[in-house]
C-alpha cells in the first residue's frame, strides 16, 4: 500500500507539471511557436485520464505476485484464453500511431487507406492462425528469434535477436514522440513530462508484471480505445448526412480524383492520389508488408503464443482478425469525414507535416484530434483523450514486453550467460524493460525527419520483420533451407531493403529522408509518381523477393539439417497434437473461412 | 506451491467502464440542465448523456459477472 501512495502521489506531481492549470486559462503557443493548442480539458477530463493511470499501475502492481517464473514474465504463464489473447493481439496493434496514421492516410488517400485493415491484414492472421501457429505452438519456443534458433540455427538467432530489438525500442521511441507531440498540440501538454509520464508507466507497469501484466493492459486498452472513439464517426456520419452524402461530398472537392473506391482507381499509378499500381497494393501490402508484420512481428504473434491451447491460440488470432476489420470504423472514417466534414463546415483544409510546420497549419496528422475537438465535450473528450493515451501506451508497452523476451531468451541468454537461474532471467527481463524504454526515450526524436509518423515505423517493419517473414516462411515449409541459406537469405533482404530507402532518398550531393527522388523511385515502385506508401510497399516486396531468392540459392549449394533435427519445426515432419474433441463450431478453419468470405465480400462492396 | 486466484481481467474492465460512465453522465446531465457557453457540433444530441448510459450498462454488467469476491465453482462443489 506503501508504494501505491507513493506512485499516486508522483502522478499527481507529474501531471501538475503536465496540465496547464486551470480549464479556462488562455490557449498558449504549443512549443515551437506556430500552432495553438486545439482542446481546452476540464478538471472532469484530468480525473477521466488520472483513474486511468491508476488502474493501469494498479494492475502492474496486483500481477507482480502471479510472475514468479520465466514462464509467467515472459510467456504470461501460457494460459490465456482465446478471447484474451485475441484482444491483446489486436491492441498491441492498435496504436495510437496507427489510428492517428491511418486517418491520416485516409484524409490523403481516401478509402485506399482502408487496406490496410483488410487484404493488408486479414489473409496474413488467418494465414497465422492455421498455418504458423501451429509450428510456433508446438516448437514451444518463447520467440520468433527462437524459431530460428532451432530451425536455422544460433547466426539466425543472433541476427534476428539484435534486428529485432533495435526495432522495437525505435518503434516504441516513435509511439513516445508521436504521443507527446499529441499532447503538446491538442492540450499544450509538455513535451518532454508526457514523454517521461507515459513511459514511466509502461516501464513499471512492464517490468512488474511482464507480458501477463502487458496483456491485462492491453485488453484494457483494447476497450477503452473502442469506447473513446467509436463515437466520432458516428457523430460525424450524422453530420454529414450519411455514408452517400459524405462521399458525394468528398467526390464534389476532389474532381477528377478517385477518393473513394478500394480498386477501382489503382488501374495505373496516375489514378489514385497514392501513386500506387494494384500489383503494389497486392503484392507489396498484401503479401509482403503485411505477412511480414502479421506472422513473424513477435510483438504480435507474442500475444497468441501465451494461450492456454493451440486452439485457443488459432481462434485467438481468427477473434483478432475480425476486429481487426471492423478498425476502419474508428480510423478509416473518421479519415474520411475529415474530407467531408472538416473542409466543408469547419473550412478547415489540412496539409502536409512539412507544409503546416512553415506556414502554421493543421497538418494530415491532425485528423483524429480535430475530429475529436469537433464532437466531444468534458466527458468525452478525457475519455476521447484516455483512448489517445491508452493506444499509444498499447504500442509501447507491446514493444518494451517483446524486446525483454527477446533480449532476454535470444540475445542475453545465448550470447552473454547460458547458464543462469530461471530467477535471473527473470530479474534481466525486468531491468531490460526499464533499459528499453530508456533507450526508447533517446530515440524517440529521429521521428522529426520523417513526414508522416506511419512511414517512419513502415521504413522500420520493411527493414528487418519483412524479410524474417521469408526466412521463417522457406523454413516451415521447406526441409532443404539450410542454416546457411536462412542466415544470408536474412541479411541480404535486411541489406537491400536498408539499401533502397537509401536509393529513393538520394539526390545528386546529399541525402534527403524527408524527400523521394522521382529519377530513382521509378526503378523501385515502377512509377515516378509513387509516394512514400507505395515506395514502401514496392521495397517491401523487392526485399522479400531478394531474401527467398537468396536462401533457396545458398541453401542448394549447402548442407541442410538432417530430419531428425527439424521435427515438430517443418511441415511434413511435425504431427499435430492431440487436442480431443472439438465441436465444429470451435473448428478455427471454420471461422477462418468465414472471416475471409466476409473480407472479398466487403472489398466487392467497396470495389 | 499453489497461487492465489486471479482477478480476471474483465472484472477491472467493468470497474472503470462503470466509473467513467457514471462520471460522463453526470456531466452530460448537468450540460443538459445548464448548456455550456461553447456549444460543439451536434451538441443538441446530448451524446455524452446517452453514451455515459452505454459505459456505466457495459460497467455493471462485467463488474456483476466477473465479481472476484463470489465463491470458486470448485469450493462449491467439494461441499
């Protein structure tokens, strides 16, 4: 109880250092002189986002006592149910840097935004669900890195191990900035207190508890995101006099520009404002960015592999897929009104990160949180403002549990100390997730040189978990990859994909991260007119291309693992285990293929 | 050495969706009553009073069926 004063009482210091004193005191620069902030709080708002981070510690503490164990800290004691688990999958997902991103992505790029929820997500989780799970179950191993340890070898492992956690403490430094940058242009918080508040919090409540402590949060979050944005599109829908009028609206501001189909505008690169061919869309999105993420992010596959059975894991990730389609509705919509609504009632036009920084305006980012300040009074707004929190805590806390699992089990323990207690293990699992986010709260500023913060972690997904995605994918399903092959086929797509960002971003004498050079995105993304999405999504594909290639190539010319050594990691030498008698309606295959009966169907609608 | 059983997650859930709502009705009440200065968008629809609704139901709902204080099935069953 002791401690529990303590850390409400730091709270109460922190946020008085945070919140401008007072609901109705002046509106002040943000730092960096240009914008306003947009929401004035009241104090019913403060108690809303105060309870919040007191049952969020709360939990952190109560869990302590159940993580014991390597199993319990890392793995969250394997024994969560389908629902839990599926949840949590989702919101370690459902970052406030995704909504915020997407809206925004949206706003730019109209319904091609929604892609990314539906053949940018859901083939590849069912594809987890009945295809990868499996293995990653049965192998029992704690990690994605830890597949690769048995099924390539310790070079894989160690490659994959360090990728990995540079990854996550980047992406979890890019949720910092992004929050704090919220928070500072909405209520004129304080950079630098939300930054050490919010990751505080993570840090604490993730070392305490570990992913069984992420996962409670997380469900938590999953909840509160939902409840504290569903009612913007909503109110929005109403306000502009529902889904035919808004997109008669939208249509009637963009002539000649296609805002609103899913496929019909990506004929050619010239047709979409996102410069995208439907082969980059297919193929770079669908196949490689998004089986990539989905089936080897560990951050994600994480949370499934701590249910209780391999079924409850498969139906898990199925409980994620579908509330991973119905995401459109609190971020793709909320996009769109921001065309329809915003523009068209408020006058309110927004533009480019780099424009609005020069001349002071609302820039594309800005979607989510102008929307909120339209329709949310007090109240609403804490409660708007809490989901804000809570999402962009969800992503962090989801990187900082995955990068002590992975720092832990595939770095510290093979590399540093084989052969310490389960007790130290623990105790590093814990000190590494405060070392994570402080290393995350240095890092947190590189996001300022990119012009949309979804890029900046797309750029980062590309680098490492695309091409770990084709090392893992020729390992279950072909016996003759060899160690050899998985290692160079792992770093040579590390290598071109770190090699095309560079190549897109170059200039004659200088290198611009901010800036795509036409002369050379033609060569990648098969148009000069590719923006940063479709870029990515081409050198998605490229990467994983390059790194398949490369381990089929090597693996011919190299001695592979004999049969016995790759049971239960390689299809056809792994048997299912037993799990009794299921009734079919519990069948994951089953709901597998209604999930993507649902997913062609909705892209018809939508055609 | 056998553990303590848990608080299940949805109990937690329940407890603050039920004190949120409560709060966010009370205030949608009292604008109700007394109209703020500043009007927002659709501000007629009263949204925060019928959403409180929403969260304290979904509240008491969880709170009622995860109560963590009730007995354990298995305890019921050995008597």
């Amino acid at each position: 109880m002791k401690s529990l004063r303590h850390v409400w009482a730091l709270i109460l210091v922190l946020f008085a250092g945070i919140v401008p004193l007072g609901a109705e005191a002046t509106v002040p620069a943000a730092a960096g002189g240009a914008a306003s902030r947009l929401l004035t709080m009241s104090p019913i708002d403060l108690v809303i986002i105060v309870l919040y981070f007191l049952v969020v510690l709360g939990i952190g503490f109560y869990l302590k006592k159940y993580t014991s164990t390597g199993e319990d800290f890392f793995m969250a004691g394997r024994k969560m149910t389908a629902w839990i688990a599926g949840l949590s999958f989702i919101s370690a997902n459902l970052s406030s840097l995704e909504t915020m991103g997407w809206s925004a992505m949206a706003y730019q790029y109209g319904m091609l935004g929604a892609h990314a929820y539906l053949i940018g997500a859901i083939p590849a989780i069912l594809f987890l669900a009945v295809v990868m799970m499996p293995f990653y179950y049965i192998c029992k191993t704690h990690s994605v890195p830890g597949y690769l340890k048995l099924r390539f070898g310790e070079a894989s492992r160690s490659l994959a191990g360090i990728s990995f956690s540079i990854m996550t403490v980047l992406v979890c430094g890019v949720n910092m900035f992004a929050m704090a940058k919220v928070m500072q242009m909405m209520l004129g918080w304080n950079f630098d207190l939300c930054i050490w508040v919010s990751s505080i919090t993570v840090a604490v409540y993730v070392a305490l508890g570990g992913l069984l402590s992420a996962v409670f949060n997380e469900v938590l979050q999953f909840f509160l995101i939902w409840l504290g944005t569903l009612l913007i599109p909503i109110l929005g829908l109403i306000e502009a006099g529902g889904w035919s009028k808004m997109m008669a609206s939208i249509n009637a501001q963009h002539p000649g520009q296609n805002f609103t189909s899913l496929w019909a505008n990506l004929g050619s690169a010239a047709s979409n404002p996102m410069g995208m061919h439907w082969t980059g869309m297919v193929f770079g999105l669908g196949l490689a960015v998004s089986f990539g993420y989905w089936c080897t992010d560990f951050l994600q596959v994480q949370r499934v592999m701590a249910a209780k059975s391999l079924r409850s894991a498969q139906n898990g990730t199925i409980i994620g897929s579908v509330f991973k389609m119905l995401v459109p509705l609190i971020v793709t919509i909320p996009g769109l009104l921001g065309l329809a609504v915003l523009t068209q009632k408020a006058g309110i036009t927004l533009v480019p990160e780099s424009v609005a920084q020069t001349t002071g305006g609302h820039s594309y980012n800005e979607v989510l949180p102008l929307m909120m300040s339209r329709y949310l009074g007090p109240g609403l707004l804490g409660l708007g403002i809490t989901a804000m929190i809570a999402g962009f805590m969800s992503g962090m806390a989801g990187n900082v549990s995955a990068f002590a699992t992975v720092w832990t089990y595939d770095v510290y323990k093979p590399l540093l100390n084989k052969t310490a207690s389960d007790a130290h293990y623990v105790s590093m699992g814990r000190w590494s997730s405060i070392i994570g986010v402080i290393i995350a709260i240095l890092t947190a500023y590189t996001a300022k040189f990119f012009s949309n913060i979804l890029v900046y972690l797309q750029v980062l997904v590309m680098f490492f978990i695309i091409p770990l995605f084709g090392v893992v994918i020729l390992g279950m399903l072909w016996k003759r990859a060899s160690p050899a092959g998985g290692f160079w086929g792992f770093l040579s797509g590390i290598l071109s994909s770190i090699g095309m960002f560079v190549y897109v971003h170059l200039f004659p004498g200088r290198f611009d991260p901010a800036q795509l050079n036409p002369e050379h995105v033609k060569h990648i993304a098969l148009s000069p007119l590719a923006r940063d999405m479709a870029v990515n999504m081409y050198s998605a594909l490229w990467s994983l291309l390059i790194c398949m290639s490369v381990t089929v190539l090597v693996s011919l010319f190299t001695k592979p693992k004999p049969d016995a050594e790759l049971k239960d990691l390689v299809y056809g030498l792994t048997r299912l285990p037993e799990e009794g008698h299921c009734p079919w309606y519990q069948k994951p295959v089953l709901w597998a293929g209604v999930v993507m009966v649902v997913l062609i169907a909705v892209n018809v609608l939508f055609w | 050495m056998e553990k303590k059983r848990q608080i299940e997650i949805w109990f937690f859930i329940g407890g603050l969706l039920g004190i949120y709502g409560i709060l966010i009705l009370g205030t949608g009440i009292a604008h109700w009553i007394h109209p703020p200065v500043k009007q927002l968008a659709l501000s007629h629809l009263h949204s925060d009073v019928w959403w409180g609704i929403l969260l304290t139901a979904i509240g008491i709902v969880y709170c009622i069926k995860y109560w963590p204080f009730k007995e354990a099935p298995q305890a019921k069953s050995k008597r």
